[in-house]
C-alpha cells in the first residue's frame, strides 16, 4: 500500500510556470509524487501529516554544477606558490588533487559534500569527477555515498587527454558503464557524460564522447571558456573560440550544459540559443578564481535556461543565490539587471530544465517527484507573506534555516539534522580522509616543486 503524507499549512512557494505562491497552503504526497497542492483542505486523507504552519515550503534547490571532492580541500595548507591565473590554479592546486585520488577518497568526499548540501536545501546535484588514478568503478562509490545521504544526483566522469589517450578512453567507458547501471536501476543517480575543457580534448575525442551520449540519450557537460586559456588555446589551434568549435563538433543540443561561460561573445550566444543548450552558472567559484563575471543577464535575455552551481566550493546554495543576484548588478553597473525571482528559477525549474528533467524535478506541482524543502521562519524580521517571499528567499534565508527536507517521498533532514545517517559519522570518516589526502598531497607538490 502506498503511504501518503500531508504537509499542511504552510506558505507554498510552487515554482511553477504561473510563479503561484499559496499562504496558507498544503502539499499531498503519495508515494514518491505530489499527488496535490492547494489550499485549505485537500480531498483525501493522509497516513501523515506535516504542521507546517510556521514554515515557507518550497521545490528542492538544483545545483546545476558540482565537483564534491572540493569539499576536501577546505581549509587546506598547501604550500603552493600563489597562483596568478586560472591556468594556474588549475596546475597548481586541482590538477595535483585529481593525481592523488583515490575511489575511497571519492566516496568520502561524496558522502560530506551530499550532506552538505541536502542540509543547505540541495535536493539534487549534477556532479563530475576528475582523477587520473581512481577512474574504474568510482562512480558507483560516489553514487552509493550519496543515496546513502538521501541525495538526489547525476553523476558522471571527467573525461580528458591531459595525461594521454588511454585514460581519456578509460574516463569514457566508465560513464558509459554507469549509464547503463542506472538505466537498469532506476535510483535517486542518473548518468551524464563529461568532458573535462576544451583545451583538454580532441576533435575526435569530442566527437566519441557526445556520439555514445547520444546513442545512451543521456545529457553533455563540458567546461566551457571559464578561463581565458579556454579561448586562447581555440583561436590558435582551430581559429574559432570555444562556442564556435563545440558546435562545429555537434557538441551544442539539448540538454547540453556548458559550465561555466564567462569569456563568451554576443555571437556565441546566439549561437547557444539557437541551439536550445543550458548553462550551470557558478558565480561564487568565478569571483573566488578571479576569471571574470559571465554575461547571464544576455543569456536570460535570448531564453537560455541558467541554473546555479557551486563548482565545489560553497555547498549552500542561498549563498550562490545572493552572489548571483549581486554580481551581476556591480558588473552591468545596473541595481535592476537582475531580479530576485529570475535567481530563484536559476535554482529550481531552470536549473532543471538545463538537464531536461523539469517534468520531474524543480517546482511543486502534482505529478511530480516529491523533492521538498521546509524552511523555518523564526529569523525573519519582516512581513513574510505571498509578495515579500520571493525577495526573501534570496535576501534573508540560508541553509541555517533549512528544518526539513524530503527526497522522492522521504525524509532525508529532520530538524536541520540528517534523518539517514549520522552527521557525526559523515564528519568524521570525511576529517579521516583529508588528513591522509593533505599528506599525500603535500608530498606530490614538494616533489614536483
């Protein structure tokens, strides 16, 4: 028999096309599915029910873009010389870590950055993972990590040639493996196939890596002119910039994500538009690298779906929330370029819909999956009602305020602490890993140094 739950009472924050807000408002699940939402009494009786009187109820937050091994580095010392571009962040920091990875690093890391998340209002996350030495069967650590956590996720390897064909090819197989483990399983992790940049990838490695995604009809991510070494090497090397090649590889589509794009032109956009991909936006990563701000106000502008992402660095998405709605004002010079409700979508439908999932996931409407956050309200200092609710998801709330969330039915946070595993386990196996991984890591920089 299907169980049934009623979340009553609540200001309902839907998300939908219409951007309906009901005070006073309930949501019915059965199963795994809102079954209805509406206010005041709904027509059948539930096995559960939910107060939610004192919260604001809104879709799970997507996180368009992750890399959840990022959560390792926090607070690390690496004696690095002090990067002065992207370029060198990457060879100097990132590129080191991919090298000493392992798959138990992966799942642990996995298991905090999951918990992380969901406890922020995080009910999905699109992640990729890069290491050289720890590509067989790492996804399938990653992805049982997260369901231990209760997370939603879509996963996929970080395929590239830096280091040579053969492991470009291995990162290949292996998202085509775990494709196929979850067409077969049907669970909270879905695949997606990776690439890592550009400027790392082949013509004909491109080619492969989208043919078999087509042929899998699974979505495409790739690092796109994040940095100006992205661009720079396109120019010199083909004589178009990143958007021009990857659409002259068939690259462009939908339910294509490009990651990032902040050094794209007015022509590249269009061309993205015409296309019908999606972009996973990562302000706070941007600002922290130094590698400029990305033109979505002209991309909302031509209806290119934006979702939000954290690239592995601030897991609490009202945060990344907050940046988006700041930065690009201070970068247009325009307090008006960007609204508040445009930066929630980025963080629910759109963000969904970049994957083509937005029939699933990304608002509250019946029909589909029940991915549900409840926010408290108690640290509010203004009225709080169906017009101020939206500013206020983006000015006053953060994840402190986040009391309950449920995946596919569930309940996964309870009273702000995990409901299926213990948040003291997931600190400390995640401390244990670090403190080996920094000591590995330190090694690897004083050699190569």
């Amino acid at each position: 028999m299907v169980e049934s739950t009623l979340i009553k009472g609540g200001l309902v924050v839907t998300g939908d096309s219409q951007g309906r807000v009901i005070p006073g408002g309930f949501v019915r699940i059965e199963g795994n599915r809102i079954s209805e939402v509406g206010r005041g009494i709904p027509r059948l009786k539930s096995d559960t029910t939910i107060d939610a009187s004192k919260n604001v109820i809104i879709p799970g937050l997507i996180t368009a873009h992750t890399h959840l091994y990022g959560i390792l580095l926090r607070g690390a010392t690496l004696g690095i010389e002090p990067p002065t571009d992207f370029a060198q962040v990457l060879q100097r920091v990132w590129w080191p870590l991919d090298e000493v990875m392992s798959v138990e690093d992966a799942r642990s890391s996995s298991l905090a950055a999951s918990a992380d998340m969901l406890r922020n209002g995080s009910t999905f996350f699109a992640d990729t993972y890069s290491g050289p030495n720890s590509i067989d069967g790492v996804l399938d650590a990653i992805s049982d990590a997260a369901r231990n956590v209760g997370i939603r996720s879509m996963l996929s390897f970080e395929i590239t040639e830096r280091n040579s064909p053969q492991e470009a090819e291995r990162g290949l197989q292996e998202n085509v493996r775990f494709a196929q483990r979850c067409f077969k399983e049907k669970g909270l992790s879905s695949a997606m196939m990776s690439l890592h940049a550009s400027f790392t990838v082949s013509d004909e490695l491109i080619t492969r890596a989208v043919t078999r995604a087509s042929g899998l009809e699974i979505p495409v991510t790739i690092h796109t002119s994040e940095g100006l070494v992205d661009v720079y090497h396109n120019l010199e090397k083909h004589g178009e910039r990143t958007v021009e090649r990857l659409d002259r590889l068939g690259v462009l589509r939908r339910r294509t994500v490009l990651a990032h794009c902040v050094h794209v032109t007015a022509p590249e956009i269009e061309i993205m538009a015409r296309q019908g991909v999606g972009v996973a936006h990562n302000p706070m990563s941007n600002m922290l690298n130094a590698v400029g701000t990305s033109p979505v106000p002209g991309m909302l502008a031509r209806r290119i779906p934006v979702g939000l992402g954290n690239d592995g660095w601030i897991y609490d998405p009202f945060e990344n929330m907050r940046c988006a709605f700041t930065v690009h004002r201070l970068a247009a010079w325009n307090p008006s370029v960007m609204t508040a409700e445009q930066v929630f979508r980025m963080a629910t439908i759109d963000g969904a819909r970049c994957y083509g999932l937005d029939r699933e996931l990304g608002s509250i409407e019946a029909g589909k999956v029940a991915d549900i956050v409840l926010l408290g309200v108690s640290r509010v200092p203004t009225p709080l009602d169906a017009g101020s609710v939206i500013g206020h998801l983006v000015n006053t709330f953060g994840g402190r305020d986040v009391e309950r969330v449920i995946v596919d039915g569930r309940t996964v946070v309870d009273h702000g602490r995990l409901s299926l595993i213990s948040d003291d386990e997931v600190a400390g196996r995640c401390q244990r890993t670090a403190q080996d991984l920094w000591s590995r890591l330190s090694k690897r920089i004083t050699r190569k140094q």
